[in-house]
C-alpha cells in the first residue's frame, strides 16, 4: 500500500478525496487478500484429490483381491499342494502390496494438508495494522465557545456556522427533565 502522506500535494487533498483512495486502497487490499486465500485453498484441494484418487484405487484393488483369495483358498484346500492355488495367492499378494504403497501415499497427500497460514498470517497484520490507526485529531469546541468557522458558501457550511453549540453534558441535562 502506498503512503498517502508521501504523496506530493497531499495536504491539499479533500476530505472526500482521502476518503475515496483509503476506500480505494482497502478494497485492493481485501481482494489481493481473497486471492490469497483462493490460491492456498486450491492447492490443498489439489493436493486431497491426489490422495483422495490413491485412496480411492487402493480400495479398489482391495475389493478385487477378496475374489482373488477366495478362489486361492477354495483351490488351496482342494489341492493341499503347489500348484494353482499358489498362484492365485501370488497375484493376491501382488495386489496387496500394490494397495498398500498407493494406501500409504494418500496418506502421505493428506499428512500435507494444512491451513492456508500466508493469508491467516496476512489478515492478523492487516487487523493489527487497522488497530493501531488513530482518527485525525480535530480542534476542541469548549461548552461556550462557537465553532470554527466552515470555509465555502454551502447550505451545510452556514447551517454549522449558525447551529448553537452544545456538549454532551448539557445535552443530556436537557433530555432527562
């Protein structure tokens, strides 16, 4: 964000002015935020549906295993040797295995997933940087004395010239009797 007091002319600068480039800046500031966030929250949806996809075919070649022993045992009681059963078994292993590896990286995928801790870490500065900003001290009115002068011959400017000037005091005085 650019300093607005380094700007050349900035004195010189309305009210409305100031206020349209703080609108301006803040607005720059909560979309470079919100694609920060977008940016992290794809990633880690990225990184989920790999695991998701590895867990998915893990389950698969589970399922696919089941008819696989089942064949190997039917035919291992039958045989009681070497033979056919054995290779059934094999490929069942084969398949286990191979679940297992593919079971162990969705892990992995989803052992990496963690909050988006850049636009966390960026919104906490951001709010302490919004806390610590302070209004612009304006010029003290006592209780009996009228206010400054408004410049500009608008119908607000003279309607505050001419509003008498109350403080908080009075006023609620006035409101209880």
């Amino acid at each position: 964000m650019s300093d607005p007091g380094n700007n050349a002319g900035s004195a010189d600068r309305s009210l409305g002015q100031l206020v349209a480039a703080a609108t301006a800046e803040m607005s720059a500031l909560v979309h470079d935020e919100i694609a920060l966030a977008k940016a992290e929250v794809r990633q880690d949806v990225k990184r989920g549906a790999i695991g998701s996809v590895a867990m998915i075919v893990a389950a698969v070649l589970l399922l696919f295993m089941m008819p696989m022993l089942s064949f190997a045992a039917a035919y291992g009681i039958h045989n009681l040797g070497l033979g056919l059963a054995w290779s059934f078994l094999i490929v069942a292993g084969g398949f286990f295995l191979l679940a297992a590896l593919l079971g162990l990286i969705g892990w992995l995928k989803f052992r990496k997933l963690k909050p988006p801790e850049k636009s966390i870490a960026s919104a906490k500065q951001t709010a302490a940087v919004l806390q610590g900003v302070k209004p612009h001290p304006r010029p003290a009115v006592g209780a009996g004395t009228s206010r400054p002068a408004v410049s500009g011959s608008t119908l607000a400017g003279k309607a505050m010239e001419k509003a008498p000037v109350q403080d908080k005091a009075s006023a609620v005085a006035r409101s209880s009797t």
